[in-house]
C-alpha cells in the first residue's frame, strides 16, 4: 500500500497546476496522446535522462514573452495558448511558460519539434567542436541523440509538465494537427 501511495505521489506534479486545471491542455493530450502522453515516465524516479540548461544560444527573452502576450492576449482572464516549431531542449517553453505564471495566467505551450536536431548540431557534435564545446545532440554511448529526453527532463525539472505538450514530429506534421 506504501509502494502504491508513492507510486501515486511521483504522477501528481511537483510545483505545476494539474492538467484538469488547464482544459485546452486536457483537450490537447486527449486528442494527440489519448490521456498518456510522456510525462508519466520522465516522472518516474528510474527516467535515466538528465536536465541540461547550459544551451548557449536561447535567445528569447522575457521581455518579448511578456510583449506578445500584452498583443496576442491582453485579458488575462482568458487562457494562453503558444505553438512553437522549434524547441530543441525547452529553453524558450520554460521562459515562456515563466513569465505566464509570474502574470497569474494558465498556458497551454505546444512544442513541436522532431527533436533529431540541425545539420550543424551533428557536425559541432563530432569532437564537441561547436560553440561552448556544447553537446548539441545529447548523445550518449549508444550514438542516439537524446535531444528530446533532454527537452522532457528539463521541462519536468522545472514543474511545467502540465503545461508544456511536446509534439515529437516535424512542424508540417505538427501544424496539420
């Protein structure tokens, strides 16, 4: 019954709003994932991928995020929804879904990405040549980049995974949805 109780508390989300209390959110992952999605594993203590937040190239700031969101969405009543194509390991998800919280306001942050990562990631990954010395692909011994794992740690570490939906697919697939 302990084992139980525990297994329960590691599926409710630490520091993050409950799906329930996101209905766009619910809706998403129903339609798109049929109530499973990928958080339940990365919330499990054996998930075996770690978060990185040393990506030297995140350029969106927070007064952008809080720019749009006046333009696309003045009344702060009403839920946020974000789309984004290109979201590598979430450095933009966790700014944007920040600065909606720090305004009292619920998002719904669709990431869509295939998550295999540019040309020039591979080519800077051999060797760890690129800027930083940085590890682009997040590949470890087996040669598979890691790219999304990395993306679900980092996004789960933060207590956004209520909030953020990640779309595992190009973003002509994504945007078709």
């Amino acid at each position: 019954q302990q084992q139980q109780q525990q297994q329960q508390q590691q599926q409710q989300p630490m520091n993050s709003a409950s799906a329930d209390n996101n209905s766009f959110y619910s809706q998403l992952l129903r339609e798109l994932y049929g109530d499973s999605g990928p958080w339940p594993s990365v919330r499990k203590p054996d998930w075996p991928y770690h978060s990185d937040h040393e990506y030297p190239h995140s350029n969106l700031r927070v007064d952008v995020v809080i720019s749009v969101l006046q333009h696309v969405q003045p009344d702060k009543g009403k839920d946020l929804f974000w789309l984004e194509c290109g979201s590598f390991i979430g450095n933009s998800a966790i700014t944007t879904v920040q600065v909606a919280r720090d305004q009292g306001r619920k998002i719904s942050f669709i990431a869509n990405d295939p998550f295999s990562g540019d040309v020039n990631m591979w080519a800077w990954n051999k060797g760890l040549t690129g800027p930083s010395k940085f590890n682009f692909l997040h590949v470890q011994d087996d040669g598979h980049p890691r790219i999304y794992e990395t993306f679900l740690s980092n996004i789960q570490e933060k207590g956004f995974d209520f909030d953020v939906l990640p779309i595992r697919a190009p973003s002509m697939v994504g945007l078709r949805l």
